[in-house]
C-alpha cells in the first residue's frame, strides 16, 4: 500500500512537470488581407489605425479603419505617395502618372520650389523647360545692373552686395563717379563701389568720406580743411579760389544767377552779381554785391556778402 501512494505521487508530478513545459501558441506580427484591403496586425491581435508605422525599413500610412495606404495621400497638411505595396516614396525625383515630382527626406512632396535648377509647381509637377533666374550682375552695353534671384532689381536705392555698397539710379542702372543723394555727396569707383571712411584722391584733389560715405564740408579733419566743394585747402595758403568760382558760390547763396532776365508787368529786371573788392592777406574774403536793374536803367542793391577766397563759404555783409 505504501508503495502505490509512492507511485501515485511519481506519476502526478511527472504530469504536472510535462504539462508546464507543453509551448503555448503565440502568433507573429504579419500582413493580413481581405477583400477590402491589406492590414497589419500585430503579435497581439491588434493593428494600427490612423497613424504611421515604420515595418522592415520601410514606411507605412494605415487609415482609420486599419486599412494600409495606397497612392497619393493628404496627410497633417502636406502630400505623400504610396506605392502599390504601400511603402512610402523616399527622398529624390520619381516619375508618378508619367509627371516628375520631388520628395523630401520626410517624404513630403515639394511644391512650388526649386529643386536645385529645377522648379516644381503648386501640384508638385517639375516644370519642363522653367530656368532658374541666377543672382548677379548683368552688363547691358556700357552699364551694369543687379538681378535678384527674383528677377527684380534695385531702382532708386541703396543695396550692399558682398560687402561693398551700391547705389542704383531710378532705373535700376548701377551709378558712379560724384552722386549728391539726400543732399550728401558720394563718390563711386568705376566698380560701382562707394568709397570709404579715410582719405581719397580724386581727379587730382584729395578729398575726406566718413564711414557713412558722405563727403567732409567745410570743416577741419584732424588738422587739414576741407572746403565746401569738399577739396582739402591749406588755410594759410594764398590759394584764392577764381572770381568764377566765387560767382557760382554767390549765384547759389542768393539763389539768383548772375544776368537773370526777370519780367514783372510791364517792367524788365535783371540781376548782376558783382565782385565788389578782392581779398587781402589780412582779410581773406571777397566782396559781393547782387544788384537788380530796372528796364536797363537805375539799379537797387539787393544783397552784399562776403565769399571766404579760400574755402567759398558765404556770409552776410553788413550794408
């Protein structure tokens, strides 16, 4: 009796051990398909729905109904294709219903963009025979302009290029020599460059740009002095400016020029500017009177100023 209670135990243990080792079944992540479409489901039993999944290294789009992607696809606000075994596009150039489209690395459609030289429309179609417009300078006869990536161009305006800034007319043509802009006066080389803050010779005068550009006048830079014209003058130096020269500086300070004809009713005036006294070496100026004739005859005296003979800046003289 003793002996069967023993083999009864052997017996039940040796069950109990080969049930507990008997594999369960388990069933591996696969591709699922019916007459609807294709679907995948996982390892346990469920699918993705509405959302990607990246399988064996490619890229998949399941709709709401678990169903895999095919084609073309509006996915959060941009386009992406599927192929017939619904993996994604990847990045580059692919032919889809005989058009040519470009796919980012994310596999977004690129849309009204260039492609390097290539231009894709707002469908994502490449554009055959649309050239890409080349930033740059663009000689026409003996002028130059700046054409923007855009096609467009400067007019009438400043624009740093490289480094260096230009100046375009209104027309769009690059400028060059002297240019008064904003009632300053600049200088341009032949390259269209503006010149700098320092010292420069031009046409055989030196003259002083700040850092802005803008020509020095009437003033001292260090210990040299610039005229009005902007030329550096040795103050202690005799170097009268002409008789010439101080007429043009008159003609501008009384805003009359010298032999104007002016009619009013029956009367006729004409304005003389005369060069009254010459300067001196203890009185550096010129003596200026503009007079106005009536009808050939008498004349009144309408303005006296002093011309500094070195510099043509002008004053008020008493009378």
């Amino acid at each position: 009796m003793k002996r069967m209670k023993q083999f009864c135990s052997l017996l039940l243990a040796g069950t109990i051990l080969a049930t507990s080792l008997t594999p369960m079944t388990v069933s591996a992540a696969s591709w699922k398909k019916n007459s609807v479409g294709w679907w995948y489901e996982e390892d346990n039993g469920s699918y993705p729905a509405n959302q990607w999944k990246q399988i064996n290294g490619n890229w998949y789009w399941f709709n709401k109904n678990g169903y895999m992607a095919t084609g073309w696809q509006y996915i959060g606000g941009e386009w992406y294709y599927f192929q017939s075994s619904g993996a994604m596009l990847g990045e580059g150039w692919h032919v889809i219903n005989g058009n040519w489209f470009y796919m980012y690395a994310s596999g977004e459609m690129a849309a009204d963009a260039w492609i390097g030289n290539s231009y894709v429309n707002s469908s994502g179609a490449w554009v055959q025979g649309k050239t890409k417009v080349q930033e740059g300078w663009v000689q026409s006869g003996s002028r130059w302009w700046y054409r923007h990536a855009d096609g467009g161009y400067t007019r009438n305006g400043w624009e740093m290029i490289k480094g260096q800034w230009y100046f375009f007319d209104k027309d769009g043509w690059m400028v060059t020599g002297w240019r008064q802009i904003g009632g300053d006066w600049y200088y341009f080389q032949t390259s269209g460059v503006m010149v700098g803050e320092g010292w420069h010779v031009i046409n055989g005068n030196w003259y002083y740009m700040y850092a802005n550009g803008v020509m020095a006048t009437n003033t001292w830079i260090g210990g040299y002095y610039v005229n009005s014209s902007g030329v550096w003058t040795d103050p202690n130096s005799k170097n009268y400016i002409s008789e010439a020269q101080v007429i043009k500086y008159a003609e501008n300070y009384f805003g009359r020029k010298n032999g104007e004809i002016v009619k009013a009713g029956s009367d006729v005036y004409e304005y003389v500017i005369w060069v009254a006294d010459e300067p001196t070496e203890d009185f550096p100026y010129y003596y200026v009177l503009l007079q106005r004739y009536v009808n050939g005859d008498h004349f009144t005296r309408v303005g006296m100023i002093y011309v500094n003979a070195r510099t043509g800046e002008c004053t008020e003289a008493d009378y």
